[in-house]
C-alpha cells in the first residue's frame, strides 16, 4: 500500500480525476521520488483497483501537468515515463 504520510494530501485520497492546480502546487514542498510519485498518482486516480486504459491516461495526464507546472524537476519526468 502507498505510504501517504509527508505526502501532498492529493495521495490521501481516491479521487478519479485529475488534479486541481491548487492540489498540484503543493507538491514543491516535497522531495519525491518518481516512484512516490508515480505510486501516489495511481492511489489517487485508481485506489486499489485495477488500472485501465482510461485511468492509466488519467494518470499521466495528471503528472505531465506537474511538469507543465514544475519543468526542472526531473523526477517529475522520470515519473512519467513509468506511465508510459
């Protein structure tokens, strides 16, 4: 299961949509790693179940707007291509 202690409070919750902005401007009061965040992100938009086509798209469409947001943090990019 994710650890979603010291996280942005976006991972302590399933929510099946992408993020607002505001959730992801908290992020840069974290160092995460890609596969915090790529784990983070699946909690968030998948829970527990099985991810599908859709929710896979979901997910890295929510984290390239972290990087359309944050373009020089690069474990956001590594996160990424986890997706992919």
């Amino acid at each position: 299961m994710f650890d979603q202690e010291n996280k942005p409070s976006i991972f302590s919750q399933t929510i099946y949509r992408l993020p607002k902005p505001v959730e992801l401007a908290e992020f840069k009061n974290f160092n995460l790693s890609a596969d915090e965040i790529y784990n983070g992100f699946c909690y968030t938009m998948v829970g527990r179940g099985m991810p599908n086509l859709d929710n896979k798209r979901m997910i890295k469409d929510g984290i390239q707007m972290l990087i359309d947001m944050y373009p020089k943090n690069q474990e956001y990019r590594k996160a990424l291509d986890k997706v992919k």
